[in-house]
C-alpha cells in the first residue's frame, strides 16, 4: 500500500523524470521531465501529436512507462495502477465528461465520493450502511453547491448543457478528493462565457480546496491567463517551459505552435 510523505511547500508535488513511452516502434514519449509545485496551476501544451495525453496517461497509471520515473508526493509511482494512485490524491480527468448519463447530478457525484468512503457495496444495497450514504450524500451536496450546481441536483446527467457536464466531471473528481488533479482539455468545446466560468471554478479548485493543477489545453488565451507555469512539447520531447510571458516570447514555441507573435498574444 503506497504512503508517500508530504511534501514541504518548496518541494515539488510530482516530478517526471527521463520519462519514455514507446508503442512497438512509435516513440511517443521521450526523455521527458517536468516538475509540478504544491499550490500551482500548471499548463502542459503543444501540437496535436506532441505527446501530452500520452504523458498524462502514464503519470496517472493508465500506461507503464517504458523508461524513466515518476515521483509524487516523494515517491516513486511509476507502473502503479490508477486505482492506487487515486487512493493517494492523483486524479485524472478525461477530454470527454466520463459520466453516468441516465443518473442524476447528485447521484455521479455521490458515485464519485464512494471512491474514498471504501464502502462495502452489498451493505449499501440492503441498507446496512446508512451513515456512509447519509455522509456521501452531504459531502456530494456540498461539492454541488461549490460548482454552482445545486440547482440541477436532480437532472439526469444527459440533459446538462456541455459546460454543465464538464463542470459535473470536475466535481466528481473533487468528491474523490484529489490533490493532483489532471484536467485534460477542460475547455474544449465552450464558448467564451462557458471558458471564463470553467477558469474560475480551476482557480477556485486550487484557492479554496488546495488542489494542485496540471491541465492539457489547446486554448491559448485561457492557458495564458491561469497557468503560473507552462511547459510546451513538441515530437514528445520538452522543448521550453517558463511563465506565460516566457513562453509567448520563445521563438522556438512560436515557430513549433503558437504561430506568429500576435498570433500568440
């Protein structure tokens, strides 16, 4: 059973390092590193191709990495399995809402607060368990009320608007209680309106609920505007990383990515 150690606020939350990921003889990962600090929001981007769902698929346990390491909270992770890293606070969201379509919003997230309450499941279907439901229950509440959501408690997930359900998919991931959360293209799809409320709650979710952020978008003006860090790849290797400010300046960004230097603005 894995038991990392917590880290001082100086240290890294997770650190990548060398990392390889190789399917036959395509290489889609390599030689990769890149370090995530407590309390950040951390941009990861590139070109369609660049390797970024790859590498977040193998830092959250999804594939074993071919070389390299993999270190959060101060210990090695590389090749566990993604129910034991979500265990231990690393959790990973999807480009698509992975959620229970035909039950409520309450009910996904009271789904997703199960993840950590470990409770045996025939007992909570012959009702011998009612203090565990009875706490999923306001615990799930409680994370509604924090995405704006309470109102629709008791819509079926399939009749949210889009920005609806990719906000009900952060807070099924907020009831697993992460404290790295992946976010893969959480704004992919939304108009502005729908962008700027989606960048609100991801400073909201690091602010108030202390969640560490590491999120993949091709949306440059919201990466620009909430990410304190960004690391770019290109060919699954690192080619820059900084603040935004150092990223829109860097030639070799602009030439690989973001176009020409208004384009990037």
């Amino acid at each position: 059973m894995l038991n990392p150690s917590r880290p001082s606020a100086e240290s890294p939350i997770l650190q990548v390092r060398g990392l390889a990921r190789t399917f036959g003889g395509i290489v889609a990962v390599k030689d990769f590193s890149v370090d995530v600090y407590a309390g950040s929001i951390h941009g990861l981007i590139g070109p369609n191709g660049a390797g970024k769902t790859t590498t977040f698929n193998v830092i959250s346990g999804f594939y074993a990495p071919s070389a390299g390491k993999i270190i959060y909270l101060g210990r090695d992770i590389s090749g566990h399995e993604t129910s034991a890293l979500a265990a231990i606070g690393l959790i990973r969201t999807f480009q698509g809402a992975t959620l229970f379509n035909q039950l409520s919003v309450l009910d996904n997230v009271r789904v997703g607060c199960h993840g950590g309450a470990k409770a045996n499941l025939l007992r909570r279907v012959f009702g011998r368990d009612r203090a565990t439901e009875a706490k999923a229950d306001r615990k799930a509440r409680d994370i509604l009320d924090f995405f704006g959501l309470q109102a629709l408690a008791d819509e079926f997930a399939t009749n949210l608007p889009h920005g609806h359900q990719r906000a009900l998919g952060m807070a099924v991931a907020l009831a697993a209680e992460p404290k790295l959360l992946l976010l893969d293209e959480p704004f992919t799809g939304m108009n502005p309106e729908e962008t700027r409320r989606m960048a609100g709650l991801v400073r909201r979710l690091r602010d108030e609920q202390g969640v560490t952020i590491m999120l993949i978008e091709h949306d440059m003006q919201a990466v620009m505007g909430i990410c304190e860090t960004i690391t770019v790849m290109n060919f699954g290797t690192l080619l820059a990383q900084g603040t935004p400010e150092d990223v829109r300046a860097n030639r070799s960004v602009i030439e690989a990515y973001l176009g020409s230097p208004g384009d990037a603005a």
